[in-house]
C-alpha cells in the first residue's frame, strides 16, 4: 500500500534556531522550509522535517541514519565541524569510532544537539 509513496523523516528539536545550525550548517543538509513549528531540509531526496517539541526524551536508539561511500572520510570531515562520534562499551570500535557489524558494513554514531542518535552506515556490498 505505502510501496510507492514517498519517505518523510521526522526528528523532534526542543530549539529551532540550534536544530537549522546543526542540521543545515554543520551536516550541510539544503533548508527548504522553515516556520514556527519545524525546518524542513532536503536529505538527497528525502523531505526531513524537524519539528519543535516541549520536552524531548531521546529515542534509545537510532532515529535517522545515511549511507555513505566512505564512512571514515565522513567522519573525519564532520569532526571537522565539532561533530563527535558516539563510543559505545564492548563495541570494539576502531580509532575513528567505526564499528565493523558482522555484515561488513561500517558503522558511526553521533547526536544532535537533542541527543538523538544519528547513524552514518558505509554498506561493505551494493547498497
């Protein structure tokens, strides 16, 4: 039923000014729009809109995650921009806070200025 329709992505912000920087400014998503309830940024296609919220209980996990054809070049250029990779215990994560999954594919975590947790995934076959 929903096979055709096109992806909305939706992250909650508990500040609009400091969610357009981080996602527009430091991850270099375009802004397409922007009101007093959310900023919508391009993501390759994908219409993500960032909605403002009172209060903001971080997901215990991932909420929105890219491929990329080379995670430890991404990684690198985001550290650049004072983003930091998340470490996680047991992990066995490499210098760069890459973590290889039993598949192949290298994997990095990071959070946005509300704590949720982004994913940056470099597919080890076809994606």
């Amino acid at each position: 039923m929903l096979g055709s329709a096109a992806l909305v992505a939706f992250a909650p912000t508990t500040d609009l000014d400091r969610a357009h920087a981080f996602y527009g400014d430091t991850l270099g998503l375009e802004l397409v729009t922007r009101d007093g309830f959310a900023c919508q940024f391009d993501a390759h296609g994908t219409p993500l809109r960032v909605s403002l919220v009172d209060t903001l209980t971080p997901a215990p996990g991932t909420v929105l995650g890219w491929l990329v054809p080379d995670v430890h070049a991404t990684v690198r250029a985001l550290a650049d921009r004072g983003v930091t990779v998340a470490r996680y215990d047991g992990m066995g994560q490499d210098e760069d806070g890459v973590w290889t999954a039993p598949s192949g594919d290298h994997v990095a975590w990071f959070q946005d200025p509300d704590g949720n947790t982004l994913s940056l995934t470099q597919a080890a076959g076809p994606a």
